[in-house]
C-alpha cells in the first residue's frame, strides 16, 4: 500500500514575517497552502527590535496594506506608540513608524493565520526542495511529516539557513535566541545548484526596565493624533493598546574606551565572522571603530510590551563578550545598574543572490521556486514582509495558471526593492531608504492605496469592500478638491490658489470661509499634497512616463549575450549573471553603458526580422 501524500498548491518554507505574508497571501487567493514552521507559537516573531515602519519602511508596511496583507493590520492591533517620522518635511519622505508589543504582535499575526482559509500550518523542518527532471519544483520533504507535493514553493526561512550565533568566543547555532538552525536546507539547495553566500545581522541585550534609571533619560512621547497604518482594517476603539513613551540616552567616551580596550575579544574584528554585516545598522563596536571622531552614539530603549519586563536598547547591538557588554552599558548614563536578562549576538546566516530571481521572486532556473526576506540578502520586518506578499502571491497565480503579479520601481517602493534587488544584487543586508525611489513624490505612503488598489483587486489580493472604500476616498478627493477650485475667497482668488502658499493648510481656508469642515483628514491631506506640490508632481509623471516605455521592452529568453556585437566581455558576463527582464533593468544595473543598450536594441531587431524570415 502507499505512503499517503499530501499535496498542495503553494508550501511556504518559514513563517517570519516573509513567511507569514506568503501564505496569507497564497491562502487568500484560494490555493490550497501550508506554511511549514519549526514553532507554529512563534509567527512572525520580532526577532530584533519590537517596532513597525520608520523612513523608507512605513510606505513598505502601507504598501503591503494596500495589497491586502497583514503586516499594517497587525501593528495597528499591537501597537504601544505611534510616530510620524520627519513631520516637519515634506509628504515624500513622512513615514510612520509604531512600537509594537512584540508578544501581542506575534499572537495576534498566528490568529490571523489559523483561522485563514485554504491554510494549513505544520510543525516541522523543511529538510529538502523537490525538483523534477524538467527543472520544476514538485515537493518539500519534511523531517517528521515526509514529502508533500506543490505546484509552487516559496523558501522563507529568515536568518535560519546554517544560522551561526556569535558572542564574543562562544558560537551556538541556532537562527535567533533559543531557536535551532536549519542545516539540512542550505544542503538541499546546493545539491539544487544555488550557490549560497553569508551574511551577518546582530542584536543588543535585553535590559530589565525595573533596573533603569529613567529620571537620566530624554523622554520621547507618541503623537497627539496617532495614524493607523491600515487602511481598510479599522480598530473599533484606535488606538487599540494603552499608548507609552520611549526613552533616550547616549553613549560617552568611557563607553567608547571600554569598547576600544576590548575590540580584539569582539569576533567581528578577530575575523571569527565572515559575513557581511548592515552597513546602515552596524554593531556598536563597528560604530565606535568607524566613527571615531565622535563622542557619543544614541541610545534609544524600546519596550517590548506593556506587561513585559525587558527594554530593547536600540543602537548599540554587538557580539562582543558577556562580560564586556555588562561593562560598557552600564557605563551608560541611566543604565548604570541594568540587569540583563540575555546578551546581543551576531547570527550569520546563508543566502542566495538574488539576481538569479525574476521580478515575481521566482527563481529564473527553476520553475516554481520562489524565495522571499532574509534569505535574498535584505534587513528588516518590513522588506521582509514585502516580498513574501509578492512571492506568495506570484506562487498562488502560477499554481493557477494566472498572469504574475508584477510590482515595478515606478508603482511602489516594493517594486524598487525588488528591481534593486534583482538587477544589483546584494552583498550587503539590503534595507529600504526613501533615497532609493526616484519617484518618492508619487509614492508616499499617503497614496498607497490609491497607487495600488486596482492592481491588488486585478489579482485578487483585495475584495469588493476593499476596492468600494478606496474608490468613496477618489470620489471625495475630486468632490473636495473641484470646491476648493471653484470657491472664491476675499482676497479674490481660489481656495486651491491660497493653498500653494505654504502657510496655509485646510483647516485655515476653512477658517476663512471654505465649505470643506466635513472632510476628512485623509482626504483634504491628499487635495493639500495634490495642489501644493502640483508642478513637481506634473514632471515626475512626465518622467514616469519614459520609464515605462522602456520597462515595456523586454528582453526575450533566447538571447544569447556571448553573439551581441560590441558588448565587452565584462558587461556580456554581468549579463549572463543577471539576465535583465527588460532594457530598464538592464539600464539599471552598474557597469552598463547607453552603447551597450542600443547594441542589444539593434541586435534583438535584426535577430527578430531574421527569425521571422526563418519562420516563413
């Protein structure tokens, strides 16, 4: 008799936050999906520090939102504080950013996930990818449950492949604190012919908050009027959790000496690690050897939860020693009696290049293979959680037989992630900056719905409700706005006229007399936005314009760079290795010339003429 197999359409490898938007996504679009985990307790867990958003993160979180993933839900539902980061700027680089109780964010995520349909959670370690003679991904097999079929795979497994956690001389494998590593898989796909690299991320210690001395520290309170981030799921009572404050503090020279007297003992400068570590977000030691010119490094102490005891000291994660991690923080004004209730790590971890990926996060070698986080050499929850929307969803519609979800630079921060990631590459953790959108105007987190919402409808991320809420915000977006055109103030011109001026706001020119006191905030911020930055906005959409007409050229499959004329041999072996989709992509990645395009340009004509003479 035969073994029974159980087969799905989608199995997603690892439930972080990748894992965890994966299969909600997958499940949501009606695939039959499994999400394989080694601690189904502990979905999209806040491995490092216990908040959502910030600069360049907070349009990702929105942006998931507007695609119909959870990640916004989920922080709404969770968080203890609410920011608008570079409020005094302007709309294209404002983001949000919540404090999140980490245990109620986790708790809240696996709910989602156990009561979503078409979903069925596993307990268990994903040992191997199943691949069948004609290069397609057929199967996972697990350590305890056996081999289980899919049409579709998407590999999410966080810091956990060959996880290597470092503090000082004492190395313990395992993905994060108190979790195993995943050895088996990093094997699995080597033997498949993916070729992995190293990479390195870190944490602090976690300081008891009844040990700290807050009358030292620079209180930093939540906003007045704090945002949700979601825009379709609202809280019937917002903001859901009791709101506190964070706190600041700093290192000294002291700190630094203790550091710089220990630096040899750290396994980052002993050469012990050999991955890359986040050039934006590098350990204190790093900090202290690099900025040496500097007398101080901010502090800034996170808690973990309303009812939890510990504080997440932002800004000085390290591998150094035990003893010296007691050292230096309490050398820090305000902790100078921390209790530790564990100590900061480094955890390299194995990952892919992520140039061998499509725009979908498919794998351009094996069809049906999709991978998503850490593991495509990026940093953070929120980049994380982007492309696992996007894997899932793009495993889901090829399970289906669907056209893909394609996500480019000019329609969202996800998009530019994506093409970042899949045109250059990553040999550094990638994290998302507002620098890095050409187009950050039109893609603020303001409008991510409005940008996205008939894309997520198209695709069957988001229903009729979804698509009925964000049309009624269009609809009193132009009402609104044809007012605020139309009606003629005292001093003789538009309400729309005075509000370029950049002193006046809404509410003013309904001070002084404009028919608009029932609109709400997020849909007079959208008229303001629209009418102040008018001229900007008309060139970037100019611009805009001209990306597409190359993104639309694409690059067919049989292309052989080796017989272009006029390429050099390096910028033939770039292409081999990245095998741009599309002439943008192609334009994108470094070491590529205008010359070498039009060769390529001229070379796909000609080829395509002598094709179809060859066809006739």
């Amino acid at each position: 008799m035969c073994d029974f197999v159980e087969r799905f359409d989608v199995v997603v490898i690892g439930a972080g936050h990748a894992g965890a938007e994966a299969a909600y996504a997958a499940s949501r679009l009606g695939c039959k999906t499994a999400l394989v985990t080694f601690d189904a307790g502990k979905i999209a867990a806040m491995s490092c520090n216990p908040s959502i958003g910030g600069l360049g993160k907070g349009q990702l979180v929105k942006e998931v939102d507007a695609l119909g993933g959870i990640m916004g839900i989920v922080a709404d539902r969770s968080a203890i504080q609410y920011r608008i980061l570079n409020a005094s700027k302007g709309p294209a680089v404002r983001a949000t950013r919540a404090q999140c109780d980490k245990y109620v964010y986790s708790r809240e995520a696996g709910e989602i996930l156990a009561n979503a349909r078409n979903l069925k959670i596993i307990a268990d370690e994903a040992c191997s990818i199943s691949i069948n003679p004609c290069d397609r991904v057929d199967g996972v097999v697990l350590a305890d449950a056996g081999r289980i079929e899919a049409r579709a795979v998407v590999v999410a497994a966080g810091t956990f492949l060959r996880g290597l956690m470092h503090t000082g001389k004492n190395k313990t494998i395992g993905g994060r604190h108190g979790d195993r590593a995943s050895n088996i898989l990093s094997q699995s796909l080597e033997s498949c012919g993916f070729e992995l690299f190293r990479l390195k991320t870190g944490t602090p210690a976690r300081i008891l908050k009844r040990s700290i001395d807050f009358s030292k520290l620079q209180e930093q309170r939540g906003d007045n009027e704090p945002r949700p981030f979601s825009f379709y799921v609202k809280s019937p009572v917002f903001p859901a959790l009791r709101q506190i404050s964070c706190h600041i503090t700093y290192t000294n020279p002291q700190v630094h000496e203790i550091i710089n007297k220990n630096i040899n003992r750290s396994p980052l400068f002993a050469g012990e690690i050999k991955g890359v570590g986040p050039r934006y977000c590098p350990s204190i030691e790093d900090k202290v050897k690099r900025f040496f010119n500097r007398n101080q490094h901010q502090v800034f102490l996170e808690p973990e939860g309303l009812d939890g005891d510990e504080y997440y000291p932002n800004g000085i994660s390290t591998s150094l020693p035990s003893d010296v991690q007691e050292e230096f923080i309490r050398a820090i004004a305000g902790l100078e009696n921390a209790v530790f209730t564990r100590f900061g790590y480094a955890v390299e971890y194995d990952c892919i290049d992520p140039r061998i990926l499509r725009s979908t996060l498919e794998s351009k070698d094996v069809a049906g293979l999709f991978f998503a986080g850490q593991i495509n050499g990026t940093s953070g929850y929120e980049e994380a959680a982007a492309q696992g929307l996007v894997a899932g969803a793009n495993a889901a519609l090829l399970a289906q037989n669907k056209d893909s979800l394609i996500i480019s630079r000019e329609m969202a921060y996800i998009g530019v992630m994506i093409d970042d990631l899949t045109t250059r590459g990553a040999d550094e953790p990638y994290r998302m900056f507002t620098s890095r959108a050409e187009h950050r105007l039109s893609l603020r987190e303001d409008n991510a719905d409005i940008r996205l919402f008939e894309l997520a409808a198209g695709a069957g991320l988001i229903g009729q409700k979804e698509v009925d809420i964000t049309s009624e915000k269009l609809n009193s977006i132009k009402k609104y706005k044809n007012i605020a055109e139309n009606h003629r103030m005292k001093q003789g011109v538009s309400a729309a006229e005075l509000l370029k001026r950049p002193e006046i706001n809404w509410r003013t020119l309904c001070e002084l007399g404009l028919p608009g006191l029932d609109a709400r905030r997020e849909v007079y911020e959208q008229i303001e936005t629209q009418i102040k930055y008018e001229g900007y906005i008309k060139r970037d959409l100019e611009l805009l314009d001209g990306v597409k007409r190359q993104e639309r050229m694409k690059i067919p499959a049989w292309v052989e760079y080796d017989k272009v004329p006029g390429l050099s041999n390096e910028i033939k072996n770039r292409l081999k290795a990245t095998r741009p989709e599309t002439l943008g992509q192609m334009n994108r990645m470094p070491g590529i010339t205008p010359a070498a395009v039009a060769n390529l340009v001229i070379f796909i004509k000609i080829s395509e003429e002598r094709r179809k003479r060859d066809r006739q």
